[in-house]
C-alpha cells in the first residue's frame, strides 16, 4: 500500500519535472512540487523503518544461525594474521 503512494508520488514529481523543462511551471506547481518531494520523503523513511523492523522481527525469529561459525573464523583469522616475532638487524624480537 505504502509502496503503491510512493510510486504515485514519483510519478507525479516526474510529470511535474517533465512539464518544467518544456514551460516554466506556475506557482501553484511549484509548490505542490516542493509538498510532494516533502511527502515522498517522509514515505520513504517510513518505509524504511518499516523494512528494518521485518529484518529485525525475521532475525529474532529465526535467530542468527552463522553467529558461531563466523565468530570461529574470525577468530582463526585473527590469529593467523597477528604477528608473532620480527627479526630487526638480525635478532629476533618477540612481543612488544
């Protein structure tokens, strides 16, 4: 339903800029322009909250099934790329 005013908004904001490439646009048209681009604003960021909101509710629901396995690799990754000794003048140097 949401989806549906913000594509009527966009088309009437692209009719709108249509018509005022050809002419200069009235005053009245100005305007409406400037409360459409307002409205079309506002409908996004709803939707976007609203998107958010189902990807929050399907995660609780359905949990985070990766969190362990990912976690794992990280870690291993993180140990493999740390740096354990640095040979400096040719004397091993360990820690910090």
């Amino acid at each position: 339903m949401l989806d549906n005013k913000i594509t009527e908004v966009k088309h009437q904001i692209s009719s709108l800029d249509t018509k005022g490439e050809e002419f200069a646009l009235l005053d009245d048209e100005v305007q409406e322009l400037r409360e459409l681009s307002v409205s079309l604003h506002s409908m996004s960021r709803v939707q976007t909250s609203i998107n958010w909101q189902k990807a929050r509710m399907t995660w609780l629901q359905e949990g985070d099934a990766y969190s362990k396995f990912f976690h794992t690799v990280m870690s291993n990754r993180w140990h493999r790329n740390a740096i354990q000794l640095v040979y400096v003048d040719g004397v091993k140097v360990e820690g910090v």
